[in-house]
C-alpha cells in the first residue's frame, strides 16, 4: 500500500512538473518576443518583472517533484558507510528535517501574503503588479512542498516499522555517484 500511495505521489508531482514546465516555456516564449521586439523599436516592458515572479513560482512548486524523484543534493558521507538500517535512518532524520524546515518557510510565507492582501500592495515597478497575485501561487507551492515532504516521511517510516529498509531506501534514500551515471 504504501508503495502504491508513493506511485501516487510521483503521478501527481509529475503533472505539477509538467504544468510548471509549459509555465517556464510560455515565458520564455514571452521574453524571445520582447526581445525581437525591442530590435524592432518597441516591447512590451516588465519581462524581467514576469520571469522573476514565474521563477518564485517555478522554485517553490518543483521542489517537491525534485524530492520525490530524489533530486535535492545531500551530503551522505555518514550515511554511505552505515548499514541498511542505519542509512534508513539518516535517510528519516534528513526528511524529517527537510519537512519541519520547509513548514516553518510555508507558515512564514502566510504573513507575507495577508499583509499584501489587506493592504492591496502592489510591486513598485511599471507594471503594478498585485502583489497577492503572484505572492499566492508562490506561498501555495511552499504548502504543496510541506505537505509531500511530511506524507512521503510517514510513507517511509510506515515502511522502516514494517523492516522494509530497502523499499524506504528506495523511496527517500540518495543515488549513488555511480547510479547517477549508468
């Protein structure tokens, strides 16, 4: 089951990638226009303003693909010379850590939107940007992050209590310098 639920997970956060990649796309497109516009004598102003809020976006919504498909760099040195039930347990402590790290950055991000809200603040630039518009997609990646960094721990200590170490290892561990290349 919880091998299945973990399948799931994966599923759902390759969707998340995908719409974040037509996102990324779709701006670059928008500054390859501005671009060849501006050779022309005219643009239309504010890219960098776009491509640095679609790149907050961007940042906070594919972190928790990039853990999911065990993409975020670790420093394993301990944990490569412990046997399989000691890297299991490196392995929870980092993702434990990673999920408190990444709520204390979700619950932080909330105030930062609500005082936009309430006070209808705007970017001081051209374009006037609301600034809940962006800052609310921005603060909603963070709480996806959380919330798949939190189920994938309780996935993997699900399976470290039922003595699957190699399944968990499998879920949350690191790839290998040598693995990476094959």
């Amino acid at each position: 089951m919880t091998d299945r639920f973990l399948i799931r997970l994966r599923a759902l956060n390759r969707v998340v990638a995908v719409l974040i990649g037509i996102m990324l796309l779709a701006c670059a497109g928008f500054v390859l226009l501005d671009i060849i516009l501006r050779q022309l004598g005219s643009s239309f102003g504010g890219t960098d303003e776009v491509s640095g809020y679609v790149m907050a976006i961007a940042t906070s919504w594919g972190m928790a693909y990039a853990m999911l498909e065990l993409g975020h760099v670790r420093i394993d040195i301990l944990r490569s010379r412990a046997a399989g039930r000691g890297r299991c347990l490196f392995d929870l402590a980092s993702l434990m850590i990673m999920a408190g790290t990444v709520s204390v950055i979700a619950l932080r991000c909330w105030p930062v939107v609500d005082r936009s809200i309430s006070n209808m603040s705007r970017a001081n630039t051209a374009l006037e940007t609301p600034l809940w518009l962006v800052q609310l997609p921005w603060f909603a990646g963070w709480l996806w992050f959380a919330l798949m960094a939190w189920l994938t721990f309780v996935t993997a200590l699900v399976m470290v209590l039922q003595g699957r170490f190699d399944a968990s290892e499998a879920a949350i561990g690191v790839f290998a310098e040598e693995e990476a290349f094959q």
